[in-house]
C-alpha cells in the first residue's frame, strides 16, 4: 500500500530551455528529472500553482520531510495489516493449505478427506459439482438413498494453534425431495483424549436449496493436545431410508 505523490512542474518547466524535438524519449525524462531537482532545490516564494488558483509556499525541505513520514506511514500500515491478517491464521498453516492443495483421491474412501458409509456404492451416494455461496463449483457427496447414514472425519490435533478456541461444523445442503429425516442426527467430536462432545439435530426443520453450517462442538487446544480428533455425522437407529443431504465437507475454525 503507498501514497501518491504529485508536484506541479508548470515554474520548473518554465525555467527550462526550449527542448529540441529530435530529442530521445531518454534526453526528455532526464530533462524532466532535472526540472523536478530543480524545482524543489529553489527557495521559492509565492508561486502560482494553477491558473485562478490561490498561491502557495513551498518548502522544500517540509515537502522532503513529509514524502519521508508519508512512507514510513504507509509502510508501517502495511506491516500492521499483514501482521493482524497472519495473527488470524494457525501458527503452521502452510502445512495445513498444502494439505488442502492435494488433488481428491476417488480410488479409496480412506484416502478422502471425509469417510463416508457406502460412499463407494453408486447407487447410495454420487460424487457431483454443486455451486457454493462463493458462485465456486465443489466436489460433494450427494446421498441418493439410504438407511444407514455415517459420515467421519479426522485431524490431527497438532495442526492447530495452541491455547485457541476452535468451533466445528459439517456443512450440508437438503435438496427436494428430501425425506427420512424425522429421525434427529447425531453430531459428535472426540478429542484426541477421548472427551466426547455430541447433540442431535432435527434436520427436517431446515431450509431447503441452501448450504448450512450444522454445528457440531467448540473446544481449545493446549499444547498437550496431540494425536487425531474426529468429527462424525450419523443416524442409523431409526431404520429409516433417507434422500436429498448433499454433503459439502466438515470446517475447523477459531471461533471470534
């Protein structure tokens, strides 16, 4: 970020012998150049900085001084944002975007970021493209039919910052028609020393058509929080068959 900077050359072009025209483009930014030493070296007086316009006092050495101030402050205001901008982010998160960078392996259920039951059944789920809130095309899992509904995810713990609250969420979509939800989901987290958060959902009350953020846990890491947390959505007790979910993936974020 820096600022714009301008000065009036009318007086210094003035003070300047007529220019030849065969003059190269280099000859005329040099004489250019040297209008601009000129102009800010003279004491100047009371000048005319535009036709009709009030005249002004230039000091060169105050004009000197405030290009300097101007660029350390724009400088420093940089620093500041990148500074608040990286404070936001995990402490290794270049690990964590390389991670994420790596191309979705379809061959093996285990090799996906989410595992789902069934996932590799054509008939149960079908991997599409759906539109987010971004206008981004995704690759989701889309449920076609099913009774047994269980859906995993895994981190390691380590790859999260120290002392930090996080929140975690699935992120589905119903689309119509959807039915067999009138039976609640579980949502659950087990941290990697066991500690089980978990609540139910009522996803029959949801809107339609629409990406949502189911929640699922908060928690804080500490610097003793080593080894895999798993995030999981499922239902299978109530023997139900269930269409419509569109399964986007599962978010870890630090919670403001």
């Amino acid at each position: 970020m820096g600022a714009d900077f301008s000065k009036d050359l009318d007086l210094a072009s003035q003070s300047q012998p007529s220019q030849d025209p065969t003059h190269t483009e280099s000859q005329k930014n040099e004489t250019r150049v040297k209008a601009v030493e000129i102009a800010t070296e003279q004491e100047l007086g009371e000048t005319k900085a535009k036709a009709g316009e009030k005249t002004a006092e230039v000091k060169p050495n105050e004009t000197k001084a405030n290009v300097v101030a101007n660029k350390i402050e724009a400088k420093a205001s940089t620093n500041k944002a990148k500074a608040t901008a990286e404070a936001k982010l995990p402490y290794n998160y270049e690990a964590i975007i390389r991670d994420a960078d790596s191309p979705i392996d379809r061959s093996s259920t285990d090799k996906l970021d989410l595992l789902i039951t069934w996932a590799e059944e054509k008939h149960f789920w079908q991997w599409s493209y759906q539109k987010d809130s971004s206008d981004v095309f995704m690759d989701v899992a889309e449920l076609l039919n099913v009774c047994w509904l269980e859906v995993h995810g895994r981190l390691d713990a380590t790859k999260l910052s120290p002392g930090t609250l996080y929140e975690v969420a699935f992120v589905i979509m119903l689309k119509d028609p959807a039915y067999g939800w009138e039976t609640p989901v579980n949502f659950r987290l087990i941290l990697p020393n066991g500690m089980k958060k978990e609540h139910k959902e009522n996803l029959m009350t949801k809107p339609r058509g629409q990406w949502l953020e189911i929640p699922v846990a908060e928690f804080r890491t500490s610097p003793e929080s080593t080894g895999e947390m798993e995030i999981s959505m499922y239902e299978y007790e109530g023997g139900v068959w269930k269409k419509g979910l569109v399964v986007k993936g599962a978010l870890i974020r630090p919670k403001n």
